[in-house]
C-alpha cells in the first residue's frame, strides 16, 4: 500500500508540473508551451550591454559589450528617496541579434558603488515609457548589499518577464538610510525567437 501510495503522488507531481490532463479531459499536456519557453530561456545566448558609444534619442541608449568598450550606466539614489528614471535599452538596441523576437533582462553585473555598507535597491521597468511600466506592473526590484565599493564579485540574478523586442526599459535605485548613492552596472539580456 506504502508503495502504491508513492507511485500516485509521483504521478500526481508529475501531472501537476506538466498540467497533463484538464477538467474538460481534451488538454494532453498544458504546461508544455512553459516547459519549451523554459528550455529556450536557458538554452538561448546571453549578451551584456554597457551605455551606447553614440546614443540616440530613446532609440539607441545600450550597445552590446562587445562592440567596444563601454561604460557602465550610473544611477544615483536620491535623499533616502527613489532616484528619477534613467533609461537603459532603447527601442533600436533589441533585438542584439537578427531573427529573434523576445528578450527578458536577466542579470546586473554592479561594478562600483558610492556608499559602504548599505543596501542598494534597483528597480527596473520595461514599457513605452517608466511611468507606464510603474502603472502596468512591468518593472522587477532587485536588491545590492555591498560591502565595499568594488562591485560585486558575480553577476545579479534579474527574474523579469520576457518582452517583445524594440520594448524601452528604465532604472532607479534607491540607497536606505543615505543621501546620495551612485550604483554602477552592466545588464545582461536573454534574447528567443518565440
């Protein structure tokens, strides 16, 4: 019985992860389009963009890396208070890549802070415009602890939807409990075809 009891709850899991079956028994597998985006998420490239060599407008604001070298954009945290909004990606700097139709932003690699020992907070909104990313829910918020003013040693993990490419995206940040606080950084970009 122990045994049997084992196989259904594997079984249920299973069905549970996948979305195998459905109430109105037509459904096969629903969870598979999220099992194939999910393989395309981590089996997709990765590029990391810096501020462009020649921006332009709210169309050319990122190159990719590789490009030249670039600097990092800056954000600078306002009296305990949200920064104003910077833009960081362009409606021209996506898609990186020829052919490929959605991008998520998927890491921070922060290389120079202002404050010691405090608790950075950036926040990141993709939409026609901040304010509109703010309004419609499509902004992430992601936290920095440094502990030194060197960066950090790895990349951020981002957890943001994906977009459709030629989408804008923005960032503020905020530094608890101080002043001003400058944050510098690189983001990195996943980019898919579907």
């Amino acid at each position: 019985m122990k045994k049997l009891f084992q196989v259904v709850l594997s079984l249920s899991l299973v069905v549970f992860l996948l979305g195998i079956g459905s109430e109105d028994g037509k459904t096969i597998i629903q969870g598979g389009d999220e099992i194939i985006q999910l393989k395309r998420h981590f089996h997709s490239s990765g590029d990391f963009f810096g501020v462009a060599a020649v921006p332009a407008g709210e169309t050319n604001i990122a190159d990719d890396i590789i490009t030249a070298t670039l600097a990092p954009f800056q954000l600078d945290a306002a009296d305990d208070a949200w920064s104003g909004w910077t833009q960081i990606l362009g409606s021209t700097d996506t898609p990186n890549r020829a052919g490929n139709t959605y991008f998520d932003l998927h890491r921070l690699l922060v290389t120079d802070v202002e404050q010691l020992a405090t608790a950075y907070f950036i926040q990141i909104g993709c939409d026609a415009t901040a304010a509109d990313a703010l309004t419609n829910g499509n902004y992430t918020t992601v936290g920095y602890y440094n502990v030194s003013n060197v960066g950090s040693k790895v990349p951020i993990e981002v957890q943001m939807p994906r977009y459709t490419v030629t989408t804008k995206c923005w960032a503020r940040t905020i530094a608890v409990g101080k002043n001003t606080g400058t944050i510098d950084f690189y983001f990195g970009i996943h980019e898919y075809v579907k």
